[in-house]
C-alpha cells in the first residue's frame, strides 16, 4: 500500500525545526506510552569509536531499536500514521507529526507491528505491507544516523527519567522502560520509582493550573521545573529563554511539574517549547497569557506552600535583610531592591554588583535622561558616603579595642597614619587622622616619623622625630608655611604621666620656631594618652584648661607663648568617643533624621 501519504514527506521534514537526537528517541517512547506499553525495551546497536584506555570508551550507535508490549499498530492507528497533522488522540497531546521527527536524525524507519511492516524514508511514500508473521510487539527500528551519535550512559538516564516523570506522574499502571546496549542491559526505569508528587490547583486569569511538587525545607537555592503539555514534560526551567525563565524562590527546595491545558494549546511542533511570550504586549487580551504572569502567580503558589508547612518566607527575607543592613547599612537602598530571599552574604554581594553597575552608568552615561542620571548620582553618591563613615565606625572600634589591650605605641600609631610614609593629600582614606579631628582632611601634607627630616633636619638631629606632623600648606617651602600641627602618640598604658609629652612637644615646638626667625608661625601639638586620675590631677596641677566631653575625661589644653603653641592632652578613650559621636552625627545627617539643639 503506497501514496497514502496526504503531503511530500521531504518537505515536511525540511521545514520542521531541528532537534536533538534524543528528542526522536523521546518520541518514540511517548508513542510506546500511548499505546499503553508496560514494557518499553530500548536497544542501542553500538561499535567503539575511540578507546583512551579502559575506563574511557566511546560508543557510537549505529541504530536505535525501540520494542513495547502496547496495542500495535491497529486499522486507525495505521491511517493515522499515514497522515500530515492527523487529529488522531490529540486528547493525549500529539500534534500529528512526530514520526517525522524520526527522519530529522536518522535515514529511515523500518517498523513491525501486529501482522504488518511499515518503511518510511525522507524521499519516498510511506511503504506498508502485510506480513505473514504475527508480532506480538511493535518494534521501531531507527536506522543509520545522520550525524555521530555517542552514547553516554549517566546523562541518558537522567534525560529518560527527567522527561517522562510527568506521564509516570499521570499514568496509573506501571511501566518499566529497560535499556541496552547491545545485548547488554545499562539501566531500568519503572514508574514505581517515580517520586510521589503533592497537587496544588490555582487559575489565571481563568486558565486553570495544576502544580504537582516535591516539597523539601532545608532552605537552599535549588528548583527544578519543568513545564508539561499532554502528559508529557515539554522544557525544563532551565532550558527556557533568560526572558522566559522562572527565577524561583529561594530558601525553598522544589521539584515541580506545571501542567495546565493553557501549555496543551501552544506547545510548538517539536514539542520542546511553548509559543508564548515573556511578557503581555497587549493586555487588553485577557485571556492572553505570558511567562511574566504565570511565574509571578507561581512564585506566590510557592510561598503560601512554604507557609503551610510552617516557613514564613516573608519573614526570613526580613531577617536576612535587616542582618545585610546591620553589616553594610551603607548598601541599604540597594538591598531593599532586593526581592530574592537569600542569606546576608548573598544580599550584599548582589547589592554590591548593582552599585557597580549604577557607578558605570555615571562614568559612561549609558542611556540616561537627566532625571535619571541625577537620581542614579544621589543614590551612589549617598551610599558612599555612609560607606566611608561605617568604615571609620570600624577604625573607632579598634582604637578601642587597642587601648582596652595596653596595646604598644606602634600599633596606635600604624592605626592612624602608617610609619615611615607621607602623604601629600592625594586620597583622603590613606590615614585615619580625622579620628582626632575632621578638619585635618583639609591639610594639605602629612608626614611620619622618618619622613619628618626632609623638612626639618635639625628637629631630627637634635631630638626624638614626634610621630606624625602635619603642614598645612600648598608648598614644601617652609617660608610660605602657615600652620603646623605635631602628634605625640603614647603606649596605652595606665602608668605615663604627662610630663615628659610636654617636655617633648615644647622642644619640638622650639626647633621649629627656630627655623622661623622671621615670623612666627602657628603650632598645634596633641599629646595622647591613656588618662588616670593621677594624670587629670598633674594636668589640672599645672594649670590646664579643660573641654568637657561624653567620656569620663576632658581634654586638657594650654598655651605656651614662648614657643607659640597649643598642647592638647586627650585620652585614647575620650578620642574615641569625640569620634564616635562626629560618626553619628553623620549618619543622622544621612538618614535625614532630625539634629537635636545640642547636635546642631
């Protein structure tokens, strides 16, 4: 019986989309299936391609053979076969043109059925002949593939039971689909191993929906999805379009299959996508779907089975988010953009990446109106500023921390201003200075200890360098020189008195007064320390004035006009808690919170 074929097969063929070789292999099951199999034998005729050594061998398939126990091929089965979009058990999802997936990949079909054989080649009829032998099976025999096929055993299981779990899902007898390679078998799969699915009915739009899931709470990234049109899985999650792609919910575990006669109606030909847009063009169709609406009612659908089982996903991604802001509080207008329930790690990490990509679209100007660019500038330049002041807040707490451990004078010292270097005011970061005062980032150069002789050898000849000293100033002239302000850093000890600090800052006050015969120029020396009350009494003894503060010291100032300086004695505690509260005053003024009389 030849010709019956309704369209030219060749043309058929060519103008379907290409597939995978495992998707002919798919099909073939599938129709194992519907013929109610509940035996499938899969048989790959295979010879070695390459060998590495023995644990490394290729095996290259020859032919596919696939045998059931199903109905066969019957009279309506076979008229069925011989036409181009036959409507025949379109209830089960089929398309009616399947089978010719089969000449996509391979040269030719040859099939056994009942008491007939059927031969189908890409530029021929459909051949069908009556058969003198009774088959007790139907057997699809898929021969010479078009391209090298290399059978790897792991990922083909996994592949089988990933697209099938949907019709195991739905089916109610058993099915055992047996593998072979050559006359060896690799693997079963039954659907009495199929996991045990829980049912959650919900509509959009007036699309019904049905999700079946598998539901674990151990609270880590990781959702398989896959999307199902006549009992059959079409696409995985992660195989759709990133426009497409449901982002899923994290802090939940869930394996899912979503079936919906919504899918039934626009799975493409090949029966591995859905001809549904990402997002609504028009929404005044309001029967039309896209991805957009039924993964937002899915993400919900996920959520609500969370709370039924007692995880308020609402209330964790609180918590994470208020733990992402104590730690980085300066990130906190990207964090709440957030919509993921992650870990605070993760939170910040992404609201990280999106600073950087705000900070590239200022330096570039990439597609910005004005109104745009100027809200993009206040974000960053807000979230970077309360980023420098979390940072000093770090800097205040280990100041603390190396008093309260009597910490030596160069760990003190390394804390505001590294040893052995200067600094010409190029990066307002590179020292600590404003720890003691704000102003001092208007200063114009910096230098410590050993550096300190360029500018001054006779200080450095005579007398032990004073730890930082700073110039005010645009030049290294000392003629144009207007202010010079001297540092003395002392162990955090509770046994230094202030004496011998003040013997030393009136000497370095004295050598740099001699260097300006000329004129005088202003000199601002601190001395710190770790107060006592033996030290407040020997400062009050010698006559020092004093600034009350939040700690339990003030600090100690005086005059001495012979040498045109200012001593300041502050304690270590007193410095940290003064810097404390310029800190926070900061970050009042950044949150836009209202200044008390006493802060303004």
């Amino acid at each position: 019986m030849t010709g019956l074929i309704q369209a030219n097969i060749e043309e058929i063929v060519n103008r379907l989309s290409d597939i995978k070789w495992q998707s002919v292999l798919f099909e073939a099951i599938t129709n194992s299936l519907q013929a109610k199999a509940k035996n499938i034998d899969i048989k790959f005729i295979t010879n070695i391609k390459s060998q590495l050594d023995n644990l490394n061998i290729q095996s290259k398939v020859e032919q596919v053979i696939v045998e059931d126990d199903g109905e066969g091929f019957t009279a309506q089965n076979i008229i069925s076969f011989q036409k181009y979009l036959t409507p025949h058990k379109k209830n089960l999802g089929c398309k009616g043109v399947g089978r010719f997936f089969y000449l996509k990949k391979f040269e030719n079909v040859h099939i056994t059925s009942l008491d007939h054989e059927i031969n189908f080649f890409l530029n021929k009829d459909i051949n069908l002949v009556s058969s003198e032998t009774k088959f007790d099976k139907t057997t699809v025999y898929l021969n010479k593939p078009k391209l090298d096929i290399i059978l790897e055993k792991n990922s083909l299981e996994r592949m089988i039971r990933e697209h099938f779990i949907a019709d195991f899902k739905l089916r109610q007898n058993e099915v055992i689909i047996s593998v072979f390679e050559d006359s060896q078998l690799l693997f079963k799969i039954m659907k009495s191993e199929n996991p045990i699915f829980e049912d959650k009915e919900f509509t959009i739009r007036g699309h019904g929906f049905t999700l079946a899931y598998l539901f674990e709470n151990n609270l880590v990234t990781k959702n398989n999805g896959y999307y199902c049109a006549g009992g059959r899985v079409v696409i995985k999650n992660s195989e759709l379009d990133q426009k497409k792609k449901w982002r899923g919910v994290k802090g939940v575990n869930l394996s899912f299959l979503l079936i919906s006669s919504y899918f039934d109606e626009r799975v493409n030909d090949a029966r591995d996508d859905f001809s549904i847009y990402p997002q609504q063009a028009n929404r005044s169709i309001l029967n039309e779907l896209a991805w957009e609406d039924i993964h937002l009612e899915l993400t919900k659908q996920v959520k609500q089975i969370a709370l039924e089982r007692g995880i308020n996903l609402e209330d964790i991604a609180q918590q994470n988010l208020e733990l992402a802001i104590k730690e980085s509080p300066y990130l906190a207008y990207y964090l709440r953009s957030n919509e993921d329930i992650l870990d605070a790690k993760s939170l910040i990490d992404n609201a990280r990446k999106q600073q950087e990509l705000d900070k590239e679209k200022l330096r570039n100007n990439l597609m910005l109106d004005e109104n745009s660019f100027q809200h993009i500038l206040n974000i960053v330049t807000q979230s970077e500023l309360a980023e420098y002041i979390f940072d000093r807040q770090k800097i205040i707490d280990k100041l603390k921390v190396l008093v309260d451990q009597n910490e030596l004078e160069n760990k003190l010292h390394d804390l505001f201003m590294k040893r052995k270097t200067k600094n010409e005011n190029k990066d307002y970061r590179s020292n600590n200075l404003w720890l003691f005062d704000d102003r001092f980032m208007s200063y114009d150069k910096v230098f410590s200890d050993k550096q300190i002789r360029e500018i001054f050898p006779n200080l450095n000849d005579n007398l032990e360098r004073p730890d930082i000293l700073s110039i005010i100033s645009n030049t290294y002239d000392k003629d144009e020189m207007t202010d010079i302000v001297i540092i003395e850093l002392k162990k955090a000890s509770d046994v230094i008195t202030p004496a011998r600090a003040e013997e030393q800052l009136i000497d370095y006050a004295g050598y740099i007064n001699d260097a300006y015969q000329d004129r005088k120029i202003r000199i601002w020396t601190y001395a710190f320390l770790k107060f006592d009350n033996k030290t407040e009494r020997s400062l009050q003894n010698k006559g020092y004035n004093r600034v009350f503060t939040k700690s339990k010291f003030p600090i100690y100032y005086q005059s001495f006009k012979d040498v045109n300086a200012v001593i300041n004695f502050i304690d270590y505690y007193a410095l940290a808690e003064d810097a404390h509260n310029r800190n926070h005053l900061f970050m009042k003024i950044l949150r836009g919170e209202t200044l008390s009389n006493e802060e303004s």
